[in-house]
C-alpha cells in the first residue's frame, strides 16, 4: 500500500505552499486565452500532493476575493479537483468516513462550515474518497448558492423593484388603482374588465443556454438569443392561432382578493394577507407571485398578519371594494418548452401593473422600458415562486422575432463592478427590413411545432451548463463557440430567406454543439423522430429545431413548404406511434400534439372592455357560476346578480354556445364511472395479500408500525466493522482464486439475477415508467438502458469463456408486461444469450400516510434544506399535503390514481424467493444441472460484472451470501455494512437507530450478492426435489419472510391530470430489503471490498454527467459486448 | 429678479370651501384659512395677490379675506377644467413678471425663526433668477398625494436643486428609476410643498399642453416641460405643509399652528386631559 503517497500528500499540506500562479491567474486574468483555459489541463499531469496544494491556494482565494465570478470559478474549481482529479489519484485502499457534522452542515446549506470541517479531515486523515466527494460537494453547493443569491441581489436592486421590499404596512401602500377601472357613478358595482393576451416564446437559437442569468452576467458577449413571439392553435381543436395567455382583472363589490386560475380549475378568495405567500396551498402559486412582484401586494409585507381589505383599502381608495384576477392559458399542455409559465407570469405581472398606473398605458402594447420592468418583475416572481428560467423566457412580452443580447454592466448599473454583464438583457426587435416579410410567412409554412408529450425536469441542466461554463472544460467551451456562431448563421440565413439553411443549422446546434455539452438534449423518442422523419421525407425534411432546454416536449421540425400538410398528419401520426411504443421506458406526461403557429406582431396587448362586454372567459363561469346558482339570488353581491343576469341572457340567446355551463352543473353519465375493476383484477394477478394489508393498516393507525418503528432499538451499538470482516479485493491479483472462478464459470455453474422488479421511483421522479428499461446513455452511438448494459456485460463473458450464461431479470406487476415486450422486440434472442423472466408474486396496495408519520418523515429525518424561498414553497405545500391526508384518511387505501400507481412493489427480499415460487429455478436446474452459483445485482449497478476473481473468493469462503460493498461517498446514503451490537451486517439507514449512526460507517451496500445456491436452499429448508412442491415453496418462503424485519416507507407518486400536469403525492408501502439475510445466523455472510466503479448505483439522472466524466461510463462500457452495435 | 404678484389657487373640484375654513393661528388670533395664506404671502414682500376662484364663491371668499379683501384681485375659472387651466386663467393678471403661486388648501408653518416658508422660497427665486419650487423630502409611501422631482443637489448648497423631471404622483416604481437624488436615503423623494416661483415660460408651456390635451392638464406636466427649456430650482423649505383638504387635515394643520405657538402649554394640557378622559384608549394604545 502506497501509505507514503497519503502522507507525503498531507505533509504537502501542512508545509509553505509552492508558488504555482496559473490556477488563480486563469480566474483572474483580463487575456482571453489564459482565462478561458480548463481545469481539465490545469490538473492534466499533476500528482495528487500539486492538486492538493492548488486546492489550498483556491481556497484561500475564493475567502479573501472580492469579485462574485472569481469567487464562484474558484468555487467551481474546487469542485471539480475533488470529484474527478483527486479521486483519480487517492490511495483506494485509504476508506475514510464522511462526517456527520460535515453532512449535518451541508443539509442545512451553511457550506462554509462544511468546508471547514472536511478540510480539517482532509489534514487529518488525509485524502480518501469520502472526503473528496464531501468536499465537492460542499464546493459546488456553495458555487451555486453565491451565483443565486447574486441574481436575487440584483433583482432586487434593479431600480423600480427595491420599494416593494421597503413597503410593510398595507395601510402605506404607495400604488393606487388606475382610476379607469373605477366604474361610473351611474353604475357603481359595474366594474370595467381589463384584459392582457400574450404569447408565448419560441427560440431559434439559445446558443448553448447563454440565457442563464449566471453565464449572461459573465459573458455578455457569449449571451445572445433569437426567438419569436407566437400564437397557437392545437390542430384539429383550433381554429385558427391566438396568444395562448389570457388574464384578466377587474375591481369586485367584495373587499377581498378573488383568484381564479381557469385551465387548472382552481380558485380562491384570499382576506389575509399571509395567504397571498402561501404558494404551493393550491394550484394559485403563479398567481400569487404575480401579486407580489408586481408591487400589489409588495414582498415587504410577508408576515405583516394583515387583512387584505387594509390593503385593498389603500390600493383601490374605496370601502367594501376587492380585485379579481384570473388567468387562463388555452389548454397548451405543461412542458411546452415554450416558456409558457413565464410568459403567463410576464402577463399576470404586466396586467396588474397596467392596473395600478405602474405602466404608462392601461390599452394597448407596452413601451420597451415597461416590457423590461416586466420582465425584471417577472426574473423575481420566479424566484418567489421557487422556481426559474433563463432572460429570455419572457419573449412573449416583447412583440415579433428579436434578438436578445447580454450587455456589459457599465458605470451606474447595479451589476457594476460585481460582474461583467448586466442581469437584463437588450431586445432588438428584427423588423421587416432585417427579416423579410416572406420570410416570416415561409417560417410558418414550413416550421410545424409538436409537444412530443415527454414531461422533464430541465433544471439539472441548467445546473451543468453553469459548472461546465464556470469550469471551461474543452469539449463545453469549444462547443459554446460553435453555437454562438451557428447563431450568427441563423441570422444571415433569416436575413436571406433561406430557410432550409436555417433548418440544417438548427439541426447542426442540436446535434453538434447542444449535444456535446449536455448529452441527455436527446433521448430515444426524439432521436427515432428524426430519424424516421429523414427516412420518410429525405430532402423534403429540412431539420429539427430544439426549443427550450431540452428536448421530447415541445420541439420543431421543418418541412418543405409543399410538404407541410403531409408532415402536419404523418408527425401527429408518428408521434404516438411511437410514443406508445416507448411510453414504458421515457416518461411522457400525455398524448403529443401538432400545432399550428403563427408570428404576433403586437406583443403583449390589453384591452379595456365595459358594460356587456365585460365577460370572463366561459371557463370562468364554468367555475363560479354553479357556486352562484347555488345561493339564493337576494343574497348575492349586486356586482354577482348582475353577472349571473347577463350570463343568463346569454344562454338564451345562444343556447348552443353554454353546454361547458350545463356540463358543469349537471351530472353527466360519464360521470362517477370510475371502474375498479381494473385495479382488483391487478391485485388478485400480482399476489396481493389482503389478510396482510389489513394488518398493516391496523398496525399503521394504532402507531405499531410507522416510520418511526422502522429503527432498531436506541440501545443498538453501531459501530463500523473491523478490519477482519471484510475482504478488500481493490487491486488483488490472486490468479489462483481467478482461475477457481473461472473454471466454475466456464463449467456453466453461474447465472446473473439483475432485479427489476421495483418501480425506480427516484429516477423517474413516481412516474411510474420501467427504469430497467429507460434508454439513459448512448453506449456505442446507441441509446442504452440498464437492462440493454446488463445482457451485454453477460454477452461478454459469454464469448469469453464459450459457455451459455443463463440471464434472469426479475420483474414486477409494473415492470414484467413491458420487459418482456422489450425482448420479444429486440428480435436477438438467439445472439444474446439465454434470458429468463422472474416474475413477481407479490405486490401491495398503496395507503395514504398517516400525519404522524409524514411528520417523522419531513421534520424527524435528516433532510436537505432547499434555498430559502424554494424552502418556503416546500414548507408550504408540506402543509397543504399534511391536510390532504388527514382530509383523505390515514392509512386509508390510495386509490386516487391509475390502477398501477396504487400498487407498490413490496421490496427486493422477495426477488430471489419467487423464483422458488415461480418455478425459475427449478427450470433452471434442470435446464443447467451444473448450476451452482447467481450473481444477483440491483438494476441500476451497471458495473456490477462476472468476475471470476470475486467468484474464487466467494467459492473459498464457502458463503452462502458474498455482499459487495464500496467504499462510502457523500452521496452514499441509506445504511451500509455495520457492526450492530458485535456482529458484522448490512443495516439499512432507515433501521439504524440514530441517523448519524451512518458516518461512522466506511462501507456502502452495492447490493451485488455472489450467492450459493445449495446453501440458500438449505437456509429455505428446500432440497432440489422438492422445489416442485409449490406448497412447500411456499411455506418455506413465508417462514424465512417471518424473520425478515419489514419497513415501512413514504414514496413519491405522480398523478397526472389536465394537459401535461403532475401533482406529486406521498404514499405509504412496505418492503423487505435482500441486504437483511445478513441478519439471519444460519446465513454465512462474507463482505468483499470492491471499487467504487464496480459497486456504484444510479439512482438519479443528475449524476449521469459527472458518471460519464468521472470515468465510469467507459468502465461499464468495457465491460460490455453489445449484439446490436 | 423682481417677484411682485401672487396666485392662490381655489377653484378645485371639492377644495372651494377648504381656504374658508377657520383655524387660530401661532398668535392666537381665529382668522380664515385663506387669510393665513395671505400673510404668509404678505410676509414674502409680495405687494398683489390674486385667487382663482369659481364665480359663485367671490362673496364668500370676500368675507374670508376679512381686512385683506380689498387687495386681492379674483380671477374666475368658469368650468373645473384642472389645476393647470385654473392657473393658465390668471394668465393675463400675472403679466410678464415670475408669480409666487401657492394652493388654497396647504398652510405653512416655518421652523426658521423670523423667516416664513414663503419669504424662503422668494428670496431663492430672486437671487437665482428662474422658476423655483418649494419641496420636502418625502416617504415614498405619500407619493399617491404630491408632484414629485427628480434633479441633483446644486454644488455648494445644501437646499437647493437642479430640477431633471417633474412627474405628478408618480408611483413608486416610477420614482425609483426617474427621481432619485444623489445623497438621499432609498425611499425619500423630493415632493412638492405646494409653493412655487413660477415664470412666464410656464404659462406658455400650459397654454401649449392644454391646447394639445383634450384632458385637465396638471402643472406638474407644464414643469417637467419647463426642466428642458429653462434653469428651474427646486428648494428644500425649512418648514412644513399643512393639507386642510385631506381627512383630519384641518384637525393637523390647527394643531401643528397651535402647538408652535403662544397656546403650546393650553393645547398640550387639553390634549392630555382628552386622553386621560379616555382610559381605554389609553391603555388600549
């Protein structure tokens, strides 16, 4: 072991530092070249002591310096040196622990209090990969946190916002209502309507995310946009294109603040003032931020514990008066990429703006100095609300197509001196003479828009751009010139009307540079689209337009006008096609839809209307007329009578036009038909146990079991294993224990078990797609799911040692249907290799949480606190959930989604016994009567591999059970191997009785388990003749069951509802977790040490770029002999 | 510069009876509103003062007026057609001198000994030769009742300012990206006190802005123009204004007189009295 490396390093440490100026000089130098250098070739050739003493020397700057983006770069800087230099160059044989206070710190976010703590360990113990990953992450978090508590800072000191943070008091408030909306004396309840419609933004180019206000404020230069205001219609519903973004506002004979959100059927009259900051309470959120950044209700007044009459008083100048505010997006599904919800934001925000004389005109278009004061207000209602985009997502203010550009921060601006560019951006409108008219026609017969139907999260990447930025890595910078310059061709192409040329320089950003600095732009269904839209089109498809952030949602694809029609149906056509045929592997929100677009010329535009035409949309009515109806009509406000009167004369007069009305307010036979059949006829297929449910259910709500029981007893000792209870097998050459798993694998005694049975509810975010099968990476120019690596890694060790190697991937209710459709599909069944199904046996019914244990869950645990605002929002609809349960009845069945939601997978214990139950193995024997050994692995370990060195170590120690276990990262939660009161064991992290118990441990639990099957049969009190006894299978199963412990645990599920929305909901299951046969004494248990490579899980698509740059993604691809290159 | 005339404005919708109101002044004499004006305009060395009234309120206004009726000249505005056209009216009476102009709903209480608001203002205007408002420093949660101007302080001085803009009730987020001035604490703004030096620059703007304007134009609008033709100062006042028109405004202007003068001890002791009469107010505050 190499210890005079680690002490040489921590020696380096303590000494005087050398001089070595380039790391800082590439922060701080003015010269282009130097700056932009990587950290990739700054840390290429050093040895672990020179990385180690440029970590000490960019610490030491980031603490003392000044300037914002020198700090963050060196933060960045950081970061990267310990999660992908120094881990290449560490000791592996030196495992550290990660430190409680460390990680208590870094959930808290006080990042600099972490950084101490692992720097004191890094000199104390010297470097290991549990410090190295603890600092990195600790560096980014607070990399990330200074760039957004900057863009907050800045919004808030953008001149014409900083009142609104100043005023407390309702009773000052400064604005009064434009005196227009008043009314006329003569009609005094009869309140003018003003409406805002607005469109939303689609971007020809973003060059690389330049939007993102962090890479915009430090490289103006590279920040430029073109993107265009436009209409929509979905085809086949709509007529013809109109703004998708309504909202209207108007004074009310009520002194409350009226919200009502049409498309998402939600409304809500608001008499405190606190409840306007209570976001996620309802679906209103947006609307509230729109309050609140418009000044109406200013942000200064969080917590004042007013009325809102005290500030509609002030506001309006009359008693007994109150706003109405509603907003209405037509029906354009959710993930649009078209910035929908910012630009409905810009027009909420706009709207009440116009109503309070903050912008010059109430009708009308807006000027350029109120669209930029828009969009600043709406930069910080996103913030209000948790959530953010980048500049440009506020287009849809701004009126035709526009070039949006970063400016420097030159002397008086806020940004000055803090950083290079400033945090709003220029528009300069491309008119008639940049972009001909015939242009902008041609545009639109030959672009078609889709929504693809995928839903996805595109903040991750907006995350990895930044670091990728800030980090200069080659591949990213050379990339990020590409696109800026593909820009500049979209532009001369748009200038000239060639169209065709636009669409293959759209197709060349999205291939080339989008794609090299983030991968996961594309995805399988995206690809396949293109794909079969070259085959069917050739030269008639001119290219594909990425819109947004990613792709799958919204998307462009440009014809030859001639072909538009044709296009318009086969994509509509395709798109589904297609996507039924991968809607079990990606996550899609809905059916996709084709659109038809057109250019708005006027931008953002308000009318004032009066008298009859003052009328809501007819999805208003649908909301508030029932509730109207329902009292008696003396009782309503005068302002309501008169609605209700004008909406009746409407009715008569075109009867035909109110059948929404009648909809709503009448019962409808399809009403209330919601067949549980489908959902008794899963759980009588998949095993369910109702005997068992309903003694969980009952020990649920007398509190016998919950979360809290999930923990051993206090007095359980935890401490971490001694030095003989594992075998670390990291760099062992033991040809003699090769060779003996060698021989047994090429005498067929092995066959690999990967389990696939679970939903992957962390990957996929409770979208309840099949993980195993999601295609996450392209391996080989081809996109590859889990499943796809794991017959390829057995194909190779097939080929290698010339002998059949039995595959069994064991599936669940919601995985088996589409796995086995997945192979049937491959259609290289003989090519690849014997593969088998194992079919789960077993499944549970979900229950809605107990509030009890919902509180265990968000205050008893440890949890990442999130940036303070997005905390305020989770705060708030931990709330509004809490009630929910209560209201739905604890522990009661969850039945409020489709069938397969409500089901939950009762964990992996059960894998390996239903294939007793299922009669896999017995077929196995007696298909492979030399089988002797499985090597059974999670789905989402991809270099969990048949090593025959592993195997010999396993065969030596005559264990039942070899575990795999790694050395243990800071993202490495959830248990490990542990010595509980004496004995060595895995322990789960929801088992341990103290969560910090969890630190001192050095080991991680991979889950890969080398397992004899002759000793597990035994421990089941089976023989092989009596495997065909089922009665007996079973029996043995459910003793072996009985001793394993059960827990309890709370699951995210989505529900999807309306067009492309998802609500998240907790829910209650239970399982029995394979790691627990180490608790049983009959079970000989051994421990290995493998590398964190070969041990390491992807739980969560945001670690997939740091896998593929820290390496991993070329150790599994080495691992592997793809039958379809 | 020579400032001869003064105009009081009173012909606004709802503010024709507020200069007839009756208060008591610092000395302890009961006088109208208006006559409070007028004295305060008297002590500037103005020598003819004339109001813009409505024709029916002459007779009231005479008796207001009280020993000062026979030298104010009345000046009709036949129809409420805004702040801006009432001035414009005395157009002709005001001739090509600058005019003191103060509004009929404001008293005035100087905290410069010896020196009335009035006199401050006319002495600025004499010695800087241009139009000359009187301002305060205002929170910005008042900006819904004043003009407001945006400018920067004039070297050497620490009162006086050259005006950029001029905007009438501007809301805040208007004022915080067109009138903040350099040394100001964030949220204060310069807000008119309801006096000004106005030259004959201005009558020509308001004439030109209401043939123009099918609305009342104000005379915040008729400044803000008159900022990009000629010097126009605005002055910080050492004292306070007094809106009689607004709720409890009579109540505050009465008080705010009394308690700075010879009736301070009598006031206060009422004051105390009234809220020792009250015990639950009192301990309710």
């Amino acid at each position: 072991m190499p210890l005079s490396q680690a002490n040489g390093s921590l020696m380096a440490l303590q000494q005087p530092m050398k001089t070595n100026p380039s790391w800082i000089e590439t922060i701080t130098s003015a010269d282009l070249q130097t700056r932009d250098r990587s950290v990739d070739r700054l840390a290429a050739g050093r040895s672990l002591t020179e990385l180690l003493q440029a970590a000490e020397q960019l610490d030491a700057f980031w603490r003392k310096e000044p300037n914002l983006y020198h700090r963050v770069r060196a933060l960045f800087f950081l970061a990267s040196i310990f999660r992908y230099h120094v881990p290449r160059q560490v000791d592996l044989k030196v495992d550290g622990r990660t430190s409680a206070r460390a990680v208590g710190h870094l959930l808290g976010r006080r990042f600099v209090e972490a950084i101490d703590v692992f720097r004191a360990e890094l000199l104390s113990t010297g470097p290991n990969l549990a410090v190295s990953s603890g600092l990195a992450r600790a560096y980014y978090q607070l990399g990330i946190q200074t760039l957004a508590d900057q863009v907050r800072k800045s919004v808030r000191t953008v001149r014409g916002n900083q009142w609104m943070f100043r005023v407390g008091h309702p009773g000052e408030h400064p604005l009064r209502i434009h005196p227009m909306l008043l009314g006329s004396s003569e009609e005094p309840s009869d309140f003018p309507l003003l409406v805002e419609k607005t469109s939303v933004r689609m971007d020809f180019s973003h060059s690389a995310w330049s939007d993102i206000f962090f890479l915009g404020m430090d490289y103006p230069e590279g920040a430029r946009v073109i993107n265009a205001s436009i209409d929509l219609a979905v085809r086949g519903r709509d007529p013809v294109p109109r703004p998708p973004i309504e909202a209207y506002l108007r004074i009310i004979d009520r002194p409350l603040l009226r919200l009502v959100s049409v498309d998402l059927g939600a409304e809500a009259e608001i008499d405190e003032i606190d409840e306007v900051f209570d976001f996620a309470r309802d679906y209103l959120g947006l609307l509230k931020a729109a309050l609140i950044a418009s000044g109406v209700v200013p942000p200064a007044m969080e917590g004042c514990h007013q009325k809102t009459r005290t500030l509609l008083r002030s506001l309006i100048g009359q008693r007994g008066r109150g706003l109405e505010l509603v907003s209405q997006v037509n029906d354009i599904p959710k993930g649009s990429r078209l910035a929908v919800s910012t630009n409905l934001l810009g027009c909420l925000i706009s709207i009440l703006m116009r109503a309070t004389g903050q912008i010059s005109k109430i009708e009308g278009g807006l000027e350029e100095q109120d669209r930029r004061l828009v969009a600043a207000r709406a930069i910080l209602g996103e913030w209000l609300g948790g959530s953010g985009g980048g500049w440009q997502d506020s287009g849809g203010i701004w009126p035709g197509i526009k070039l949006i550009q970063g400016c420097p921060a030159m002397e008086g601006d806020p940004e000055h001196q803090v950083s290079r560019g400033r945090l709003l951006p220029q528009h300069q409108l491309l008119d008639d003479q940049a972009i001909a008219p015939e242009t902008r026609q041609r545009l639109q017969e030959s672009l078609i828009l889709v929504h693809g139907g995928m839903a996805q999260n595109v903040g991750p990447i907006l995350e990895m751009v930044t670091e990728k930025y800030l980090v200069r890595s080659d591949i990213e910078w050379a990339a990020r010139q590409e696109a800026v310059g593909i820009l500049d061709k979209i532009l001369a192409a748009l200038r000239a009307g060639d169209l065709k040329q636009v669409g293959a320089l759209t197709t060349l950003n999205f291939q080339r540079p989008l794609h090299s600095i983030i991968p996961a732009v594309t995805n399988q269904f995206t690809d396949t689209l293109i794909e079969l839209a070259q085959q069917k089109f050739q030269s008639r498809f001119w290219g594909f337009w990425m819109l947004g952030g990613m792709s799958g949602g919204g998307m462009g694809f440009i014809f030859d006008p001639k072909s538009k029609l044709e296009a318009q149906a086969w994509l509509a056509e395709t798109m589904i096609a297609t996507k039924r045929r991968l809607q079990d592997r990606l996550p899609f929100a809905m059916d996709p839809v084709v659109y038809d677009f057109s250019i708005n010329d006027r931008g953002s535009w308000a009318t004032l209307l009066r008298g009859d035409d003052a009328r809501m949309p007819d999805g208003y009515y649908g909301l508030i007329a029932p509730k109207w109806i329902k009292q008696d009509f003396r009782n309503l406000s005068e302002q309501a009578q008169r609605e209700l009167i004008r909406l009746s004369q409407n009715c008569r007069e075109s009867p035909g036009s109110v059948q929404w009305l009648l909809d709503r307010i009448l019962p409808s036979s399809s009403l209330g038909q919601q067949e549980p059949s489908d959902l008794t006829a899963l759980l009588r297929d998949n095993g369910f146990d109702s005997e068992q449910h309903e003694q969980i259910r009952s020990d649920l709500k007398l509190g016998r079991i919950g979360l809290a029981q999930n923990r051993l007893p206090a007095q359980t000792t935890i401490d971490d294993v001694l030095p003989d209870d594992v075998i670390d097998v990291r760099g062992e050459s033991d040809q003699a224990l090769r060779q003996l798993g060698a021989a047994v694998i090429a005498d067929g005694a092995l066959a690999v078990v990967t389990l696939a049975a679970g939903a992957g509810s962390r990957w996929t975010g409770g979208a309840g797609v099949v993980k195993g099968l999601h295609p996450f990476w392209k391996l080989l120019g081809k996109h590859r799911s889990f499943i796809d690596i794991h017959l390829a890694k057995t194909k190779k060790t097939s080929t290698e040692f010339r002998v059949p190697i039995p595959h069994v991937i064991t599936t669940g209710y919601l995985t088996h249907g589409p796995i086995e459709k997945f192979l049937s599909e491959r259609g290289d069944g003989d090519e690849l290799g014997p593969v088998y199904l194992s079919r789960g046996m077993s499944v549970g019914l979900r229950t809605i949480p107990t509030a009890r244990d919902l509180r265990f869950y968000w205050e008893e645990t440890h949890q990442q606190v999130l940036d303070e605002q997005q905390q305020k929002v989770r705060e708030s609809a931990r709330n509004a959930l809490m009630q929910w349960a209560i209201q739905q009845g604890e522990a009661s069945d969850y039945l409020h989604n489709t069938p397969l939601q409500c089901l939950h997978p009762v964990g992996h214990w059960y894998e390996v016994p239903n294939m007793l139950r299922n009669g896999l193995l017995r077929r196995l024997l007696s298909e492979y009567p030399k089988l002797r050994y499985l090597l059974l692995h999670n789905v989402d370990t991809l270099g969990a591999s048949i090593d025959p060195l592993l195997l010999g170590h396993h065969i030596r120690e005559k264990a039942c059970l070899t575990f795999e276990v790694i050395p243990r990262r800071i993202d490495d939660r959830g248990g490990g191997l542990a010595r509980v009161d004496g004995h060595p064991r895995l322990v789960e992290g929801l088992a341990l009785p103290r969560e910090e118990d969890e630190f001192r441990l050095r080991y991680y639990n991979s889950l890969t388990t080398w397992i004899d099957l002759e000793l597990l049969l035994s421990v089941f009190g089976l023989s092989h003749n009596e495997l065909d006894d089922q009665t007996k299978v079973d029996s043995a199963v459910r003793r072996v069951a009985q001793r394993m412990p059960t827990y309890l645990t709370i699951k995210d599920v989505k529900k999807r509802w309306g067009h492309g929305q998802e609500d998240i909901f907790p829910v209650t299951q239970f399982e029995k977790l394979w790691g627990d046969m180490t608790i049983l004494p009959d079970v000989r248990c051994r421990y290995l040490v493998v590398d964190v490579f070969r041990g390491q899980q992807l739980k969560d698509p945001a670690q997939l770029d740091g896998w593929f740059r820290d390496g991993s993604s070329k150790y599994v691809e080495n691992l592997c002999e793809f039958t379809r290159p | 510069m020579r400032i001869p005339k003064a105009i009081i404005t009173a012909a606004g919708k709802g503010q024709t009876s507020l200069p007839l109101q009756r208060l008591v002044d610092i000395d302890s004499n009961e006088k109208s509103a208006l006559e409070v004006i007028i004295e305060e305009i008297e002590a500037a060395g103005i020598e003819s003062i004339g109001v813009v009234i409505r024709p029916p309120d002459e007779d009231a206004y005479r008796q207001a007026a009280g020993k000062y009726a026979d030298r104010l000249k009345f000046i009709f505005q036949e129809q409420p057609s805004g702040y801006g056209q009432a001035l414009l009216c005395s157009r002709s009476y005001v001739g090509t001198d600058p005019v003191l102009h103060l509004v009929g709903d404001h008293v005035y209480l100087s905290r410069l000994p010896g020196k009335r608001c009035a006199q401050q203002l006319v002495e600025v205007a004499t010695s800087s030769k241009c139009a000359v408002s009187a301002v305060q420093p205002t929170r910005e949660t008042m900006l819904p009742f004043f003009g407001a101007i945006g400018g920067n302080r004039l070297p050497q001085t620490s009162n006086l300012y050259e005006v950029k803009k001029v905007i009438e009730k501007p809301t805040p987020t208007l004022a915080e990206q067109e009138l903040t001035v350099a040394g100001f604490r964030s949220g204060m703004y310069l807000c008119f006190f309801g006096m000004h030096v106005l030259t004959p620059t201005v009558f020509e703007i308001l004439a030109e802005l209401i043939e123009m304007s099918e609305r009342p134009v104000p005379l915040a609008e008729a400044l803000n123009v008159l900022a990009t033709r000629e010097r126009y100062l605005a002055c910080e006042i050492v004292g306070s204004r007094h809106n009689i028109g607004i709720k409890y405004g009579l109540l505050s202007a009465q008080l705010a007189l009394s308690l700075s003068g010879q009736d301070r001890d009598r006031i206060l002791s009422e004051l105390v009295e009234l809220l020792a009469a009250q015990p639950s107010v009192a301990n309710a505050s």
